[in-house]
C-alpha cells in the first residue's frame, strides 16, 4: 500500500480544509463538499484510504513512543526528555503533545471516517457494486471502531460522534457531552467491528499488505470482549483469527524488522512512505556514525537523546530456565547478566553477542564502548535497527497488532471466564514461550549451558490459578510486546495494576486520578457540555 501514500496524503489533506476552521483550534467535526467527490468508483477506494492516513501519527507528535511509554515501568526516566510527561504522569491538560495530542487525532480521524462512510454509503448501484462498497466501508469502519477504543482507553467517558455534522453552527449538534464507554462500546464499536467482520477481505493483495483484513477486525474485536470482561464472546473471536492462517516466525529478533514488513505474524500495520513524518524509529538504538564503516542505529540526531529501558525491566527477562534473575538459577552470572537469558532478551537489546551490519554493508560484533546508555546499561535494538540506504529518511510500519497479542488475550479469556480453563490458557502461552525455547535450541552455541537439559529451557507454564495465569500472561505480554505501540500501559489499565507498576522505577506516588488521562483544556473551552475530571481541576 505504500506506492499510495503520495495519494493518501493529498486526499487527506484536501478532507481536512473542507472541515470546519482548523483542527489545532476548534473540534474536528467535519463538512465535506461531496459535488465532485464519490462520482466514481475509485473515489470509494480513495475514501478509505485516506483513512488510514489518520493512522500514521497517533498522537500528532514524533509519532507513537510517547504512548508506549504509558506508566509502563518499562522505561528510564533518565531518557528522552520529551517525554517526561508519560514517565512521570505529569499530564497538563494544556499540554498540546500528550493530552491534546491524543483526543486531536482520534476525533480528528473520527471526523474524516464518518464523512467518507456517509459519501460512500450514498454512492449509487450504477457508480459501485454492493460488495465493492461495502469492502471500502469495512475499513472505514474499522479504524472509526479502533479509535474510538482507543479514546476511552485513554480517557475513559468521551463525546460520542457517529455522524458527521451538518450545521457547524448549531450548538446542539457541534457541542456534545461525555457519553459512558459502555454506550460507546454498544452503539458504535461492536457494531462497525462486527461489520467489518462481514465485509473484509481474509487477505488482499501482496502490495496492499497494511489494509485492514477479518483478521484484524477479529482480533481487535478479541481484545475488546476481554476488556469489556465478555470473555466467551473474546475466545470466539480469537478462533476466528486462528482459521486465517496467521504464523509465527521462528526468529522472535525478526518480527518488527523493516525487512520483515508484512510478515506471517502481522496482522495489521500501517505503512509509511516519503513525505509522511514520523521519529518513531529513531529514539531507540546506540550509536549512530562509525566513520567510514556507516552507521547501524538511527537514534535522535539533533538532541543525543534515546529511550533506555529501565533497570527493573533489563531485571524482569527470565533466565534461560524460566528461573528470576534472584531465583538461584546455576546459570546466570551478574558479571554476564546478559548471557543464558530468554532469547527474547538478546532480541530485545543490544548485547556482544549481536552481529550488526552498518549501512555499509558492513558486519561488525556490537561492541559495548557504543553503548549510550550508562544510566541502566543496556541500548535497545527491538524495532530500530537500521537496515537500509545511507539516509535518515526511512520510513518503516508501524505493527499494531501481531498474532501472539491473540494467543495472550485467548489465555487471559481462558483463565479469567466463569469457569477458567487452564489447560487452554497454558496451551495459548505456550503458544508465544515455545517460539523463543524454540529458537534458543536452535542456536544452542548463543544461548545455551553445555550441561542444560531439554526440560529445562524455558519450560512451559503450568498454572492452575488465576494468578499464575495472570502472572504467566504479564511475563510473556511485557517481553513480547516492549517498544509496540502502548499494549502494556492498556494491560495495566485493564488489569488494575497500573498504580502498582508505575512507581517502581521513579519512586513516583500515585494518584487515582491518573488513571485516565484529562480532558484537553481545548475541549472543556469550545465544548459548554463537557467539564474537566473534578481530580484534574476545571
């Protein structure tokens, strides 16, 4: 899909001057002139990818790292000051990046979804078949249903929004008040997944990979069900997504490099291209220029600053046999804490075992006098690899939902219902566990003690309660997803455990309040229906 960017953003562009006065200063309801648009089939088309131009910054700044930082505990606050706000919860509803970042490009892509829907609906059988309309509409409602989920997993309660609006000038129409999620969740998110559902495509075309697919629809309709509690209806969806094919690869290092875009794993990612602003892959890494050899990470190149993973995070990776790293395993040396660890961990950071090739074509042993991050010891290679053309313009996707997030959401379904199912729940996380044991003995010289035992490698769960379930399911969710748009702040949130996490790497005190992030101050000043949290202020 990405030889369609350059249509993407012109489309989007010319969506957002047909809507009201500016989407920095006022809400972005919307009014599209429709006289020359949807006349002709492709426009359909055109309609709904301009839609996933609405996906490519999730937080109209630098992209999306600020939200994966969450309150996770994940990482350093000693990293990149920019966002110090995440680190610390120390949200201003004034503060244009995070808050008003945030709910601006969720309403502002909600805005462009309901114009296209209503343009597309009204497209007449002689302009564009049933089937084909309703493919293009499919997607549409499906990121209209991602972001919503997404606002009330920021915000909690929000304006509900599921038409366009057609006098910008009636109070009544433009000014909404909050609408409980639970509405949200009945009213607009269920139904658009469920529609989706019917109409996507199992699979498109090899050179349409990012468009949404019934597996993407299933899976975020999976996610849903677990975090609205209905967990029999969150396993029936994930057995959908199961029937489609999806694989994992064998190599867990693999899964978010650039030269794996659109593998057997992703089940949906949105694609950039030239001309498409984003910084999300270089504030990860180590150092950049080695002279004349190239350069093998792209971090930040005007301010030095990365993201460093936090010490209890670098602590949290298991040993080789499953063992903390305070467990007494014979096989792990604080001297070479980073030697007989879940492969995940090598994968995870850069450590001398890795071989790295420079821009150059270089291969070189990663050598720890690159190191940038003295404060906690280790620079992060996941998802900023630098592969690739001797220029920091590469654009690379951005993987929103891979198939292990399914497999751990089905254990989670299993292991919370009325009646849990733990021989299911261990049979999804061994789902994610046995990729990395796997991969451990298939390169027993990088990872493995002369005298360990097949037994003793990573071996399986075996929980029999809740809480080793849940305590399963945080290890494998927290080393599979680190760095992938913000799923451990979401689990957090869903598992209330947030205010336990979040202080142990500051020291910070928690406040209930930050639980869900403020209301913008943009919003409470155009908006007379909507007032500020009471724990925020008004």
């Amino acid at each position: 899909m990405k030889k369609y960017i350059y249509f993407i953003t012109g489309l989007f562009a010319l969506f957002c001057v047909s809507c009201m006065d500016s989407f920095l200063d006022r809400n972005p309801y919307g009014s599209l002139n429709e006289s020359t648009f949807f006349t002709k089939a492709e426009h359909a088309d055109l309609a709904a990818t301009a839609c996933y131009s609405t996906l490519q910054n999730l937080n109209r700044h630098w992209a999306d790292a600020q939200l994966e930082l969450g309150m996770t505990g994940d990482f350093s606050s000693s990293g990149l000051k920019d966002a110090q706000a995440f680190y610390t919860a120390s949200f201003n509803p004034n503060e244009a990046n995070i808050v008003n970042g945030i709910w601006e490009r969720g309403y502002s892509a909600i805005a462009i979804c309901n114009n296209n829907i209503r343009g597309v609906e009204q497209m007449k059988n002689e302009i564009i078949s049933d089937n084909d309309r309703n493919k293009f509409l499919a997607e549409m409602h499906f990121i209209r249903a991602f972001w919503y989920f997404r606002l009330i997993r920021f915000y909690g309660d929000i304006p509900l929004r599921a038409a366009s609006v057609k006098n910008p000038n009636d109070e009544s129409e433009v000014q909404l008040p909050k609408t409980p999620q639970n509405e949200i969740i009945k009213n607009i998110i269920i139904p658009d997944l469920e529609f989706a559902t019917l109409n996507l495509p199992a699979k498109w075309d090899s050179k349409f990979y990012n468009r949404a697919t019934k597996g993407a629809a299933y899976s975020t309709l999976c996610e849903l069900y677990v975090y609205t509690k209905e967990y029999d209806k969150a396993i029936a969806a994930g057995e959908e997504v199961e029937k489609l094919g999806y694989q994992l690869l064998d190599n867990p290092g693999n899964v978010l490099r650039v030269d794996f875009e659109g593998n057997s794993e992703i089940i949906f990612s949105i694609g950039y291209g030239p001309g498409v602003e984003t910084y999300r892959e270089y504030y990860y890494g180590t150092i950049e220029v080695l002279g004349d050899q190239g350069r093998i990470m792209r971090g930040d190149t005007y301010s030095g600053d990365y993201f460093y993973p936090s010490k209890e995070f670098v602590d949290f990776f298991q040993t080789i046999d499953g063992k903390k790293i305070s467990g007494n395993s014979p096989y792990y040396n604080p001297a070479e804490e980073w030697k007989y660890r879940d492969p995940r961990f090598d994968a995870t950071f850069f450590t001398i075992m890795d071989d790295v090739v420079t821009t150059k074509g270089i291969q070189l042993k990663w050598n720890k006098n690159w190191l940038v991050n003295n404060v906690t010891g280790y620079d992060i290679q996941k998802r900023g690899v630098w592969y690739g053309e001797d220029t920091w313009n590469q654009r690379v996707d951005n993987t929103l939902i891979r198939l292990p997030r399914v497999y751990l959401l089905l254990a989670e379904a299993y292991a919370l219902k009325s009646n849990p199912d733990f021989a299911r729940c261990n049979q999804y996380l061994e789902r994610t566990r046995a990729r990395a044991r796997n991969f451990a003995k298939s390169n027993p010289d990088k990872y493995l003690p002369a005298n360990i035992t097949d037994n003793e490698i990573l071996p399986a769960f075996k929980v029999t309660s809740k809480q080793e379930a849940m305590e399963a399911i945080n290890y494998e969710s927290r080393v599979e997803f680190f760095t992938e748009d913000c799923y451990r702040y979401f689990d957090l949130k869903r598992w209330g455990t947030l205010k336990e996490e979040w202080p142990r790497v500051g020291g910070f005190q928690w406040n209930d309040k930050f639980y869900n992030l403020p209301i913008p101050s943009s919003e409470i000043n155009a908006n007379k229906q909507i007032t500020q949290d009471t724990a925020w202020g008004n």
